[in-house]
C-alpha cells in the first residue's frame, strides 16, 4: 500500500485525491473511509423499513454481541498476560 493512502486525511470534507488517473484506489480508499465512519451502515439501515421488533431483535443482538466480545477479550487478555507466577515451580 503506498504511503500517502496511509497518510491521507480523512476528514477534509470527505474528498480523495485521485493521483496518476487510479480512480479504483480512490474508490476503494473512499469506500473505507465511508465506512469507518459508518455511512454505509446508516445507508443500509434506513433504505428500507424496519418494523420495531426488527429494531429491537438488532439492537438486543448487537448488545449481546458486544457483550460477549468484551468477555472473550478480557480472557485472552488474562490467558496472554506476562509476568505470571509459575503455577508449578521447578515443574518443566
């Protein structure tokens, strides 16, 4: 990937600089940052009506989701910390 997608700022009024007439990095580079600030996502959710127990069926299963992410990463972080005291020392 070269440098200047990397470098580039992605908050000025949303435009890509289009260098050398690659118009498909742009696209993608415009793609990703729509979507890091979530304007696909809201697109999605709105282009079509969701009756309310769709919504609630969403947001219950996003909530649980996030829920069970933040337990599975504090137990690989517990299972992946350092410095921990040898459960059985001399046992090799």
């Amino acid at each position: 990937m070269k440098l200047w997608i990397m470098r580039h700022a992605s908050f000025i009024a949303r435009t890509v600089l289009v260098q050398n007439g690659n118009v498909e990095q742009a696209v993608r580079l415009i793609n990703r940052i729509m979507g890091r600030e979530g304007f696909l996502e809201q697109y999605r959710l709105t282009r079509y009506y969701e009756k309310p127990y769709q919504t609630r069926r969403r947001i219950n299963y996003t909530k649980c989701k996030a829920i069970y992410n933040e337990d599975m990463d504090r137990k690989i972080e517990f299972l992946l910390r350092k410095n921990r005291v040898e459960p059985y020392p001399g046992y090799c």
